[in-house]
C-alpha cells in the first residue's frame, strides 16, 4: 500500500497565492517582519488554518500556534513549522515552505482522516529574518530562553518604531506567555540556502544538527612608512602581517573537512595608498559542525599570532561572538530519515550551516530538520527557487515524521 503522500497541486496553489502579498517585480517576496504585508500574510494563513478547523492561539511575541487535537489531547503535542516573514529582497520558499507545508500535513490528515495520539501544533514565529529588527530568530529565542521580553522591549527598527510597538499596531499581540507550550518535539522543514543537495542530486537532507560559530574582531598594528622610500626588508607592515594570518585562516578552513573561513570586514589605517598602513582591522568568521575541530582551529590561529609577535607585530584577537555546535534529537533525526526511507526519497545527513528556529527550539525541546534542495543554493534573494516536485518531497518527509512523531 502507499503510504499517505501531499497533494503537490494544492501545496504548490498555496505557495503561490500566499507569494502574491508582498510580491516583489523581481518574482520574490518583500514581506519583513511585523509589516502590513506580514499582517496580510498572517491573516491569510490564520484564515486558513480556522479553515481546517485548528485552534489558533498567538503569544506576547506574536507567535501564531495552530493546534489540530489529537486523540488523547493531554499529550504535548508535535510541533511543525518555521517562519512566514522575509528579507527586504527575499525568495518565496525560505522559511515559508515550512509553515506552508506544515498546513499541507494537516489537510492532507484532515481529508484522510487520520488521527493522531498526540496534538499536532504548526507555528509560525515572529521575526526570524532579523532584518527589520535585529537580531534574528527572536521569538523564538525568547521561546527558549535564550532572550528575554526585555530584552526586546529595547529593540527598534531604523526609524525608531521598537517591536512590541509594531507588534501592537498589526495587531499580533497575544496573551500568551512566551514559552507557556511545551512541546514533545519541533520538526522544521526548510530549504538548504547551500549547494549540496542540489550538486548531489539528493531530494532530502536529514539535519543532524547546526555548526559551532566563532566570530573575531583582529587589529594588527605595525609601523606606517614611505611606499617607496622604505626597503621591503626594513618594513614593519601591518597588511603584510595581516595577510599572512588571513591566509593561514583560509588554509584552515580549507585544510578540515566541514571547515570554514571567512573575512568579511577589512580596514587600514591611515589607509593612503602610498603609506605602509600601521593597522589593519580585520574580522574571521569561524565554524565547524564540531567544538572540537573549531577550538583546534582556534588554536592554530593563535599559534599564527605568535609567529606575528616574534616579527615585531602587535596583534589582537577579540572574539565578539560564539556559538557551540547543536545536535538534534535522535529519535526525531531517525523519524526524518525513516520517513525518507518509506517515501523512496533520495537523502543524506546534513549539518545545517545557518541559523533557524529550530537551533533555539532545540535547547529547551527534542527537534531536527528537513531540508530540500533550492537552485543554485541561492536564497535570501529573489531568484530562489526550488519545484513543485521538491516542495512535495520535503513535505511527504515532513508528513511522514510527524505521525512518527505524534504516535510516540
Ligand atoms: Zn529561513
């Protein structure tokens, strides 16, 4: 018998009509956080979920949780979603399929019939893009305590309009006390945003977890002189220094697997263009599936700045952020795969190299991911695109885990 798959024509309809509020010239979507667009997108899928008969509730950060009962309703239930808003030039899938196909599960259980022993409850959280408000994942980082509420009483956009000041004004604000429902477990579909499903030709990914970070701030200062007056051999020059610790950097993402390396930011000082400069600013963003291999990374950068020391270099390491490698719950990252496997869906394991919901959720609440391949692994960008056929797959597997998981 085949197992109980999506309707890919209803859940590619509901994609599409869902990208027409906030639709951009370009084909993508410019729909950021707590906006009258994000207002319209909420109230289209709020419609739709009292469509299916959910029981909708929404907290004091305008999280919107959309409850189908379960048959023993005392049960926590399973947890399905991701986020409905978008970067100012953002695609039509990030974040969206996840909300999108999670109301997909749910109307494919509904026409079916199919009941579950534990409550299925789709979310979709407040301001996960982080571009209007920063940071990103807010809601859900209060969710799992990892901000407070005061915290966001600080936050405000560009012109000053703080959050809950444009929370209020969509009129998003609930009574619910964030981090008031427990969950048994979060299962998130998303689309990569990398290439390697795509350049693998694999339908699903299995996450197993999100990359350990470590961002760094270097001042390297040597001594300013002539351009041209100034031997090579008699120079103190802060780029040359720099340059070599760049490019040790590279050689380490480089030289590990999984590893990466990047430099974003770089500054000279007196920044003439014939003056050795006598500082270069620079920053080195880190990461590595494993807190192992980044501390060891770490540590042979270091072993980089002594070299720079002994040649007469002051050098400088602030790290300004880090974050530790996550490893989702097994029993939700075998459901995942299981469900591939049942479906006849390509797959492999994969580490998550960007930020979701789901790395919060998955401190205080068992939770693993999907990911389905996108074009070119472009997103934040109106051309992101994936199929009909990757959407459907990415949501069978997300359908497949959930009863999985809601059985349990
Ligand atoms: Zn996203």
């Amino acid at each position: 018998m085949r197992k109980t798959q999506v309707n890919v024509d209803r859940l590619w309809a509901t994609l599409m009509t869902h990208a027409e509020i906030g639709k951009l010239e370009s084909g993508g979507i410019c729909r950021e956080t707590l906006t009258d667009v994000d207002k319209q997108g909420r109230d289209l899928f709020v419609q739709w979920c009292r469509d299916e008969s959910l029981d909708v509730g929404i907290d004091e950060m305008g999280t919107i949780y959309a409850t189908r009962p379960g048959t023993n309703s005392s049960l926590d239930p399973i947890a399905i979603g991701s986020h409905l808003d978008t970067q100012p030039t953002g695609g039509k899938f990030d974040g969206i399929l996840g909300v999108l196909g999670g109301l997909e599960v749910i109307r494919t259980l509904n026409r079916a019939g199919i009941q579950t022993r534990r409550p299925i409850t789709l979310i979709n959280w407040t301001n996960e893009e982080g571009s209007r408000f920063q940071p990103s994942m807010v809601s859900s980082g209060v969710y799992a305590g990892v901000l407070t509420m005061a915290d966001v009483a600080e936050i405000a956009d560009a012109d000053g309009i703080g959050f809950f000041e444009a929370l209020e004004k969509i009129g998003y604000t609930g009574n619910e006390p964030v981090g008031a429902r427990k969950f048994h477990s979060y299962l998130e579909l998303h689309i990569e945003q990398g290439p390697v499903l795509e350049d693998e030709d694999t339908m699903i990914g299995v996450v197993t977890g999100a990359q350990a970070m470590s961002w760094n701030r270097f001042t390297v200062r040597g001594r300013e002189s002539h351009a041209g007056t100034t031997p090579m051999s008699s120079r103190l020059d802060a780029m040359a220094s720099a340059n070599r610790l760049i490019a040790r950097s590279f050689d380490l993402g480089n030289g590990i697997d999984d590893g990466r390396a990047t430099v974003g930011v770089v500054r000279t000082e007196p920044a003439s263009h014939n003056t050795i400069p006598h500082t270069v600013h620079f920053t080195l963003d880190m990461r590595h599936p494993d807190d192992v291999e980044l501390a060891r990374m770490i540590a042979d950068l270091e072993v980089a700045v002594e070299e720079e020391h002994a040649l007469g270099f002051e050098v400088s390491r602030e790290e300004f952020g880090t974050a530790p490698a996550v490893r989702f719950d097994e029993t939700c990252v075998d459901a995942i795969r299981d469900a591939a496997v049942e479906m006849g869906y390509s797959h492999r394991d994969i580490v998550s190299g960007a930020g979701h919901d789901a790395v919060y959720v998955s401190r205080v609440c068992p939770t693993a991911m999907v990911f389905t391949p996108c074009a070119g692994g472009i997103s934040h960008n109106p051309i992101e695109s994936i199929t009909p056929e990757q959407a459907k797959a990415g949501v069978d597997v997300l359908l497949g885990a959930t009863l999985r998981m809601a059985d349990k």
